[in-house]
C-alpha cells in the first residue's frame, strides 16, 4: 500500500484539492490533527483556519478553509468545508471586516445565545488573524 492518503477538498463552488498526500494537518473544532496514511476512521467538524498538505516530495501547500466537516476513512480525507481557497486567495480584509460586524453586533445582542454565538465567532475571528500572521502568511491581502 502506498504511503500517504487521497484527499479531497471540497467547497460550494469548488473542487479545490482532490490529490494523494504524504501528510495532511486540519483544523479541527477541537484543535489541529494530523492524518498520516492509514489513519483511524473519524469525523470532526471544521473551525476555521489553515489546511496544510505535504506531498511525497516535501512540497507542502496551505488551504484556508472557514468550517465545515472532515471524514477520514480507509479511502482518504474528504473535507467538506463552508468555504475553502488557495492561502494566496485569503482574504484578511474580509475577515476583518466580518470581525467587526461581529463585534458590531454582540454590542445590540439581545440574547444571551446570540451573545454567546457572537462572542465565540468573534474569537474565531481574531485567533485566525492571529494565526494567519503566525504562519508567515506574506502574500495574504
């Protein structure tokens, strides 16, 4: 069996990735994992945040992706996620500008489930400008 795993990435508008990696890390809700070739089988949902590939040859490449789920199974990593694009197609003014809408509206929430959504968005939101950064991240607008 070869080494590595089929991974596919997958959003509304795209077939982003659908190619046969060594290694693949995902932002999990609870935290990065790593899927190595033959992997145990499981499911996660998505936070968002970086995806990085490493083919057989070392190239490693990066994928924003904003939520979603992952499924790991004997035949590969399909992630489905809400939105997903090339870190050279990341858009840090977007996220910016969703952080302060967010921010915007925690300030007229009304209720205390619509407080607590708004103010775990609102961390997302800034750990993922964080993280952005954190990865070196140069050419992202």
């Amino acid at each position: 069996m070869a080494e590595g795993t089929k991974l596919d990435i997958v959003s509304p508008e795209r077939l982003l990735v659908s190619e046969h990696v060594a290694s693949v890390t995902i932002p999990g809700t609870d935290g990065y994992f790593a899927v190595l070739g033959e992997h145990a089988p499981m499911m996660s949902t998505l936070r968002p945040g970086f995806i990085t590939t490493v083919d057989a040859g070392g190239k490693s490449a990066q994928y924003y992706v904003r939520g979603g789920f992952v499924d790991v199974s004997p035949a590969g990593v399909t992630i489905l996620a809400e939105q997903a694009v090339p870190t050279s197609e990341f858009d840090r003014a977007e996220i910016e500008a969703s952080l302060l809408q967010a921010e915007k509206d925690l300030a007229a929430a009304s209720t205390p489930e619509a407080r607590t959504f708004l103010e775990e968005l609102i961390y997302g939101l800034r750990n993922l400008l964080i993280e952005a950064q954190h990865l070196g991240q140069t050419h992202i607008h």
